[in-house]
C-alpha cells in the first residue's frame, strides 16, 4: 500500500495493485479518476464512491497510475494468476492466538483467526494446521460452541462464529487436536477489499494466507491443510489450484462444480437457495457499522480500527444479481474465471472430496469436478445419497479423520477422544436423529507414517459410494449407509430405455405422440416449503414433504414393467425428448424415480432445461441460445447424477413437466404458461440414458420417506397412463 506525497493541492489517497486490478482509497467522494498505464494509455475510469474508494478490473499485468483532480498517486503493479508469486518478504508475518490481520500481496488485510486446541497455548506447539476460508462469519474470535448454546437460550454473541464453519472452528480443533486459522474472504467480515464472488484476488490471498502460515514456528511441518464445508469447500478448489508450496491437502465437503450449473440450472435462474445464499453474500458484503456480519458491527463499534479501515472497498463490491442478468450463458467471461474444473485441474496435493448425491443447496453436478482430477494420483471421492449435511456423516468422518492426521498432521492415525463425545452431540443437534459415534481411525496399528499412508493408499477406493443412507444401524432416517460400492473412478456405463406410448418405459421404441400442458404454477415450487431459505428443513430424519405430482395434462409419465433383477444406478444420465412447442421458447423438466411393489414412488433424480440452450440435441449447450426451429426439435435433459439402487420387482418411472415441484430447495424463473402451452412429444426419438453399474442391492430400503435425499409419495398414474 502506498500513500501520495504530501502536497498542498494533494489529497492524500491509498493504491494498491494486485491479481487483476487496482483499487484507490480515501479520495473525496466524487472525485473523477483515471487510470492510465505505463505509457499514459486510459485503462480504466471512474468516479470515487461515498468512501472515496474506486476499483479498476480487468486488467493486464504492467504499471498503472491514478490520475485526477488533486491526486497525486504513486503507480502499482498489477499481475495475473500466472505472475510469479511475490517476494517471500510478504510472508514472514507472524500470527498469534486469536485474531490476526494478515497482509495479502495487494495490501489488503484478511482477518484471521487462530484456534487452538482446548487447553493448548502456542508454545505448547507445532501443531498440525489446517485452514477454513470463506465469507460467511469464519474468523469471528468467539466461540461457536458457546454460541449456539446461548442463542438456543435467547442470547445472541455476535462475535461467534456462523455454525456453517463448524468443521473448521470446532471439529478440527476440538476432535482431531488440530490448530485451525479461520480466514475471512476478502470483503466479509473485518477482511478488507471487495467481495469478488471467488474472484482471483480471493483465489490468490487463499496462496498468501497459506504461505504466510506455512511459516509459523507452531505449524507442524512448514504445511497447512484446507478443511471445511459448502462455502469453505468450494474455496479449496480455488486455492489448491494456485499451487501454494506450504499446502499439504485440501479436504472438501459439498462443493460445487460451476457456478453456472447452480446459479443457472438448465439455463434458468434458480430463483431458490441460489439466490437466497448470494442476497446474503450482498447483505454481509455491506460496510460496517451500518451493515455486514455481526461481527464486523460488533468490532467496529467496540473501536477495531483495522476493521473500520477495512470496509473502506465494500461499495466497490460488483452487483452479484446484475453480473447473472447481463449474462445467462456460460460464455461470460465471469465463469469462465470461475469454473472449479478448470482449477481441479492445477491441484496437485492429496484431495479427500465428498459430497452428497442429493446435494439441496449447492447440488450432485459436483461429481463433475471428478473427472478433472484424473491427473492427481492422490484423490479420494466419496459420495453419499442425502443432502447437503450428509457429507459429515459418521462413516465418512472417520476416513476424513484418517486423511488429515496422515497427509497434513503426518502422523499415524489415532483414535482421539473427543471424537466419540463430538459423535453423538453433533448429529442429533442437526438431525434429530440418535446420537452414533464415529468409527475408529484404521491404520493405527501402523509401524510408520510411510506405512499407514501406503496401507491408506492401498486399502481406500478412488470412488466410495454410500448407498441407503437412512437405512442403516443409525436408524430409519438417521446418518447412516448399509452398504457401499468401491470404484476406481466415476462410472460412465450406461443403459437406454424408451418412452413409448400408453405412459410405457421400455427397451425397445414403438414410436407415437403425446401432447401436455406444462404448467409451473399448478403445484408448489418445493417439495419442502422453507427449504430454499432454511438451510436444516432438509436435514432432518423424516422431513416434512410436500411432493406433488403435476396434475392433469400438465405433466406425462412413463413406468417400466416390474425389473427382474436389480439395478444400480451411478453415473450422468439424461432424458432425451423429440419437442414441438406452441411456444418459442419452452422449459421442461424430467424426473427419475422408483416406484415399489408397495405403490410408494421415491424421486431419485431431477434435470430441467431452456429449450434455447439444447444446442445440437444430443446434449445441453450453455455457450449459445438457439431459438426453435418449426416442427419437432431435439432436446436432451441433462440429469443431475444419480445415485440410487432399483431393487428387483420395483418399478423405474420417468416423468416429464414444467420445471419446479421435484426438489427440495431449488426453485426456477421458468417461463409462465397459463397451462395454454402445447408441448407435443414425438416417442419414436425419445429416451432415457441411465448410468447402470453391475452388482446387486442388498437388504430392504427404508420406510417411505426416509430415504436421505428422498421425497416418497403415493404412485398415480399420470394422465398418459405412466
């Protein structure tokens, strides 16, 4: 950071440059500035804000000046994600217990909070040290624990930290004896800067944070790991990719693959959870007193002057909802910058990625991410059927455990005691269901940690599928899978089934045609009415379902014959329908499910798509709109990723509507019909492609409607006859 001269006529402003961009602080409010570069070149332009701050992006590496009306500014440097890494002076900062200020390489300052284990001070070290980044209310200096009990009692601290960085603030901490550095996002919190939206500024303090850690004298080893959940997985992706030389692993539960894909699904706004999570993002993205996170208020006020300085950039924060609106393909430069799998594909330390195959906020196309990581020997997946808190299940805790204590704490894996007591607290209090512990570290027998990693490395699959879970020892509903598959990678064997005429699903084509009204108004948005605000509706052992079929004509089914055998389903399918539309422009949605010999129907699966995006039929294309051409047109419904066994006797349905009524938490900004729409179906070119793996499906599944991630209804036939 770097102050103008003094002059008489100066006013005395703050540069900075970094990743991308350069910003300037302290101007008089509505002061015209300029940017110019090296040669004198205008490379941006803009007003000073109420602040009297101005952010300038897009820019290419060089030398760049502010220039206008009294300012007299010194040049900065602007670099990319490919510059060099900068002089490692940056990183001799030393942190302490508590609350940190961390310098980042634009002279922005992250908060930063170190925690300890119980009882533990910092001489007591090294430790073994592991990072959660993100913007939700991470490096406020309270404790969680503490907190959630006090707000259960009417009594808010604003200082605690959000329950959502709980594998970070407390589980690191407290079960595995883990040193653990909450880090605030740039442009949360008492961070400064502005919130980019997983920008490369935060991509790139995630490498400064992790260098800077690297080299304190209480960090076992010289390396930190990455853990967390959701917000603090997905930020993982990002900072792995910018090869940081003191990470030792990153850790990811429930992630996401694109910010396109769940911001945008099928082309169409998700007007649900997605857009609840970013109204967030822009509320704590105000500049505190007068808004943000709780803590950062409670700060300022109390008088943290770093913490007031650092709110200085907020109104420099883009319009998250504009960037959305002003580009809904997946062209826009603004995925491009930000899509995971093009950072997967950077990661070169050991990953343990899980998630959930019925994800409710940030969705399953994370499995997507899977195949931009066959480069990396060392990357362990874990898929769970459930919801977004399932990756924290107790049979996936215990191989997480065995992870970190082997590749970041490099140690023989061990059994701690607190683990146990953690156990059976924590997912009564986000279930409701009976407390479990978690099961014992294996290895621990071990001789060396060369030997525990090579019988880690040799004893774990690259792919664990939990299938049933809810079925299991943990109870009908409760945390828990009876039986898994183990695969060396993401399956990609599939099978096809036709949608044929009389509502019939079959292994041949008949051909025919079948006309419907789709309707998004005709039933409600969620199959759980709070879900997309109310991040637990979801979780709990049995929730509260409101799963309706499209009544009328407004939606088409289509039922196989009895299987004869059982089949597993894991993998990308899709539905694959030949479209004539009254309209010209129509959003469908298709739906897997299985249908016992009960009459009880489970959804397993969901997809919708703007017939603009089908591209050339055989698959979505998000890169371009194409409208519909007269007659019948291709469309082909990418599914979200199944993950489901069909047991034999059982019955595989596939329905097809407007978008909306079949999830949980995501709602569509699809097109309002009236229900005067015509959508007509040619059955002679429409099909299912179904991920199908070999094996069998032992034991009974669970009660009607305590599959996790599982709505169960009574079947009706739709009006077609399926």
């Amino acid at each position: 950071m770097n102050a103008a001269p003094d002059a008489a006529a100066a006013q005395r402003v703050h540069v900075g440059g970094g990743v991308s961009q350069a910003y300037l602080t302290d101007a008089r409010p509505g002061t015209s500035l300029t940017l110019v570069d090296s040669a004198g070149n205008q490379a941006g332009s803009g007003v000073a804000d109420k602040l009297g701050s101005l952010i300038v992006r897009d820019l290419q590496p060089g030398q760049y000046r502010f220039v206008g009306k009294g300012i007299s500014a010194a040049p900065v440097a602007v670099t990319s994600k490919d510059s060099p890494p900068p002089n490692p002076s940056l990183y001799g900062q030393k942190l302490h217990e508590g609350l940190n200020y961390v310098t980042m390489r634009d002279g922005i300052s992250i908060a930063a909070t170190v925690r300890l284990p119980i009882g533990k001070k910092l001489s007591d070290g090294p430790f073994p040290t592991v990072i959660e980044y993100s913007g939700y209310q991470n490096a406020a200096p309270g404790d969680l624990i503490v907190g959630a009990a006090g707000e259960k009692l009417g009594v808010k601290d604003p200082l605690a930290p959000a329950s959502s960085v709980i594998v970070g603030a407390t589980l690191a901490p407290q079960m595995l004896g883990f040193a653990s550095v909450s880090v605030q996002m740039r442009g949360s919190g008492c961070s400064g800067g502005d919130f980019g939206l997983f920008d490369d500024a935060a991509a790139f303090d995630a490498y400064d944070i992790i260098e800077t850690l690297g080299r304190q004298n209480w960090v076992k080893g010289g390396k930190v790991g990455m853990v967390g959940i959701s917000f603090s997985a997905i930020s993982q992706m990002y900072a792995a990719g910018t090869r940081p030389p003191h990470l030792a692993a990153i850790a990811p539960m429930s992630t996401t693959d694109d910010l396109y894909s769940t911001g945008l699904p099928g082309g169409i706004y998700n007007k649900g959870f997605a857009n609840t999570w970013l109204k967030e993002r822009v509320q704590n993205a105000q500049p505190a007193p007068k808004g943000g996170q709780p803590w950062a208020i409670a700060r300022v006020n109390g008088g943290d002057k770093v913490c007031k300085n650092n709110q200085k950039l907020r109104l420099q924060t883009l319009n998250a909802f504009k960037l959305i609106r002003d580009n809904p393909t997946r062209a826009a430069q603004i995925y491009r910058d930000r899509s995971i799998a093009d950072w997967a594909e950077k990661i070169d330390v050991p990953v343990f990625l899980v998630g959930a195959g019925q994800d409710e906020q940030t969705g399953a196309n994370w499995v997507n991410v899977i195949p931009h990581l066959d480069h990396n020997p060392n990357v362990w997946v874990n898929i769970i059927n459930g919801h977004h808190f399932d990756s924290l299940g107790p049979q996936i805790m215990s191989r997480w455990a065995e992870f970190l204590q082997i590749f970041v704490a490099d140690q023989v894996p061990h059994t701690p005691p607190q683990m146990q007591p953690l156990g059976t607290a924590v997912f009564p209090a986000a279930t409701g269901a009976p407390g479990q512990t978690i099961p014992n570290m294996r290895f621990s027998n071990s001789t060396s940690v060369a030997d525990a990693k090579a019988r880690f490395k040799a004893n774990t699959p690259r792919l664990w599928a939990l299938f049933d879970n809810g079925g299991g020892s943990a109870g009908f509903g409760g945390l828990s899978s009876p039986w898994q598959k183990s695969l060396n990678g993401w399956p990609s064997s599939t099978e096809k089934m036709h949608l044929n005429a009389k509502g019939k699903l079959g292994t041949s084509a008949t051909g025919g045609e079948v006309s419907f009204n789709p309707n998004p108004a005709n039933r409600p948005m969620n199959t759980l009415k709070d879900a997309s605000t109310d991040t637990a509706a979801a979780w709990g052992i049995n929730p509260d379902y409101n799963w309706q079929q499209a009544p009328g004509r407004s939606g088409l089914g289509f039922i196989s014959a009895p299987l004869p055998s059982d089949k597993i389903m894991l993998g990308n399918g899709s539905v694959t329908l030949r479209v004539k539309s009254s309209a010209p422009v129509t959003d469908l949605q298709v739906t897997v499910t299985e249908v016992d010999k009960a009459g009880n129907e489970t959804s397993v699966s969901t997809g919708v798509l703007r017939s603009t995006f089908r591209g050339d039929g055989t698959a979505p294309d998000y890169y371009r709109q194409v409208p519909m051409a007269d007659g019948f047109n291709l469309m082909t419904v990418a599914l979200n990723p199944i993950m489901h066994g069909f047991r034999k006797g059982n019955r595989i349905r596939i329905l097809v509507s407007a978008p909306g009524g079949d999830l949980p938490a995501w709602q569509f900004e699809t097109l309002r019909t009236g229900g005067k729409v015509v959508d007509t179906i040619d059955l002679s070119g429409s099909f299912a492609t179904l991920p199908v793996i070999s094996g069998s499906v032992p034991g009974n599944a669970p009660p009607c409607g305590f599959l996790r991630g599982a709505a169960c209804r009574p079947y009706k036939p739709a009006f077609n006859g399926g």
